[in-house]
C-alpha cells in the first residue's frame, strides 16, 4: 500500500514515527473508502436505470391497490419472493 521511511528520509523521533503511524493509518482509509465509492458508481447506475423503467412503465396510473398487487400477488407468491411477517405484512426477500 505504501512505505514509510524507506531511503534516505527516516523519522527518528518518537514524535515522527507516531505521525508516520497514524498518517499511513488515515491515509489508508481515505484510500479505501474512495475507492469502495467509485466501485458503487456502476451500481447505483444500474439501481437507476431500473426505477426508471418501472416508473416509465407505470408512469402516473400505479395507485396503492396496484403497487400492492405486484408486491404481493400471486406472482410473487408462486416465486416465492416474500415471506409474511409477524405484523401482517409482507417482506420481500429478494
């Protein structure tokens, strides 16, 4: 990932060596985490490009009957998509 001290530069005080530590150590993180980000980024495309195909298939006219419907219905059923949950609701599981 990366080097401290190697070469000619060294930190040779207690002061040095812990900043070289706890730098190396933030650095680090802020690398991954930058790194995980970009990596979501085709993800959050796709996530995108899906709700807007739902919503441009149902545009305007999906009212609560009808979102119910596809989120409970026979279909979802047979494929077993949800389980019931103790409080009377459905939870989709995938």
């Amino acid at each position: 990932l990366t080097t401290v001290g190697y070469g000619d530069i060294v930190p040779e005080s207690v002061e040095g060596k812990m900043f070289a530590t706890v730098y190396v150590l933030v650095a680090g993180t802020v690398l991954l985490h930058n790194m995980s980000m970009i990596s979501m980024i085709p993800l959050e495309l796709r996530k995108r490009r899906i709700e807007r195909a739902v919503l441009t298939q149902f545009g305007d006219q999906l009212d609560d009957a009808a979102l119910r419907e596809l989120a409970t219905g026979p279909l979802v059923k047979r494929l077993q998509l949800s389980v019931n949950r103790p409080d009377g609701l459905d939870e989709c599981t995938r």
